[in-house]
C-alpha cells in the first residue's frame, strides 16, 4: 500500500519544456533489443481468464 500511494504523487510530477526535451532525447537514445516477453508467454497474449462463477 505505501508504494501504491507513492507512486499515485507521480501524476502530479510537472515537467518543465526543457526538462522534457531531455528526458526525450535520453529516452531515444536507448536501444531496445529482444522480445518484451517470451514466445510461451506471449502464446497467452489476448487470453482472458474465466469468469468467477
């Protein structure tokens, strides 16, 4: 719970013009490489679970 409360504050985190400009570039310097999750997890993508009876 208190993480849950901290991170709530981040919306209200405001960021200057030149403060986002940076944090953009940074951003988009960073190389993504591989899969965001593996193929025998990604077979579950899209899968809702049952309803609860």
């Amino acid at each position: 719970m208190p993480h849950m409360i901290e991170n709530i504050g981040a919306a209200a985190v405001r960021f200057t013009p030149a403060e986002l400009a940076e944090l953009n570039r940074s951003v988009s310097a960073i190389q993504i490489r591989g899969a965001r999750l593996p193929d025998a997890v990604l077979v579950f993508s899209g899968t809702e679970a049952p309803p609860k009876p």
